[in-house]
C-alpha cells in the first residue's frame, strides 16, 4: 500500500526557507486523481493545512500562509515538496505529508509520520 | 475561512460506553456540487491522524463499526457506540467544501 515519509531539516534560522521532501512508496505519485497535500502541528496545537499540489501541477494553498508557500512534485523522483519563507518560531510544529482522496482530494489517506521542524536561531 | 468548532474539547468516558463529538462549522458545508465534505479524523498518542469517516457518515477501509457520523448543513456528530481503550486519543473534524479547515480537536480520555 502507498506510504509517506517526510525528510528535511529538524532545524531552520529564523527569517530562512523551510524546505521539505515527501516520498511517496508503494506507488506512483503520477497514477490517479490524488491531491497530495502538506499539514502542520504545532506541539500540543490543532492542525492547519498548508497547500496541495495535484499531479498536473496545479497548487491551492491555505490563504494565510500563501505569500510563503510554495509546492512542487517531482514525479521522476516520486516526490513532493514543501517550501516555507521567511520562517518565524511560530511556524515550529511537526509537519505531515497526506494524500488527498476522494471527489477533489477532499479526504486524507494515508499520512506520513510526521516530521518536527523547529525554527531557532 | 469557515471555522470549525468542536464540542467538549475533553470527553472523559468509561469503557464500554457511548461517546459523542459535535463539530459546528460557521457555515453550510454544502458544497456546490451537492457533496458535503465534512470528515472525522483520530489521532492516537503519537502518532499521525488517521481517516475515520468522510463525507458525513461513511466510514473509511477499516473502520470499525462502532464509529458513526452523523449531521448535515453546519452541525455534525462523531459517536462511538462502545468505547475501547484504543479508542483514546484526539479526534477532529476537517471540512474540505471551502478549502481545508479543522476543528481544534477532542480529547478523549478513559475515567
């Protein structure tokens, strides 16, 4: 069945790029309809949706953080990714990679075991 | 941005029993295609969320049956008909009708 790992580094400076990499196994992140989407944790916090990218290339990201957002897929290597600009503490939390199924992605399945990403000079 | 708002944020249960979550959005989540995508999800001690239902009241590839959805228009319910002690953990709801939004989660917990 199709897995998720998210990789990245667990430390960024403040006012830098957070950038991180889903792999996605057990199946081509080219083959069917599925959004795949970045979510984000802070610890002890609810969730908040980041943005998704869909095979084609097209991207919806969450309005508040969309002036520092940016995803992209890379299916030769079966991945996506996660850029964040200009990072601030608040943007510390463990990162999730999912998979959008359903009519337009709208459900998720499966996510990746998450990754924390902590922001600190 | 539609907001979600879930009740109680802590459900203290016995085992054996009934639990219930509500989650209230600020708006209809009827999308215009006819679909509301309003759906429940677990998240066990650290571990990642995981489906439970989508769509209101369909429960997703392995889910036990003790799982419920309910609700239409702005006001949903989870129920668990019988708790089981892998049952705790925090449960949200997210709705994806107007971008992606999620409630702030629900505690539960065994007495």
């Amino acid at each position: 069945q199709v897995q998720l790992q998210e990789s990245g580094p667990g430390l960024v400076k403040p006012s830098q790029t957070l950038s991180l990499t889903c792999t996605v196994s057990g199946g081509s992140i080219s083959s069917g309809s599925y959004y795949w989407s970045w979510i984000r944790q802070p610890a002890g916090k609810g969730l908040e949706w980041i943005g998704r990218i869909y095979t084609s290339g097209s991207t919806n990201y969450n309005p508040s953080l969309k002036s520092r957002v940016t995803i992209s897929v890379d299916t030769s290597k079966n991945q996506f990714s996660l850029k964040l600009s200009s990072v601030t503490a608040a943007d510390t939390a463990v990162y999730y990679c999912a998979r959008g199924i359903g009519y337009g992605g709208r459900w998720f399945d499966p996510w990746g075991q998450g990754t924390l990403v902590t922001v600190s000079s | 941005d539609i907001v979600m708002t879930q009740t109680p944020l802590s459900s203290p249960v016995t085992l054996g029993q009934p639990a219930s979550i509500s989650c209230r959005s600020s708006q209809s989540l009827v999308h215009s295609d006819g679909n509301t995508y309003l759906s429940w999800l677990q998240q066990r001690p650290g571990q990642p969320p995981r489906l439970l239902i989508y769509k209101i009241s369909n429960r997703f590839s392995g889910v036990p049956d003790r799982f419920s959805g309910s609700g239409a228009g702005t006001d949903f319910t989870l129920k668990i008909s019988r708790v089981e002690a892998e049952d705790v953990g925090v449960y949200y709801c997210m709705q994806a009708t107007q971008s992606i939004t999620f409630g702030q989660g629900t505690r539960l917990e065994i007495k």
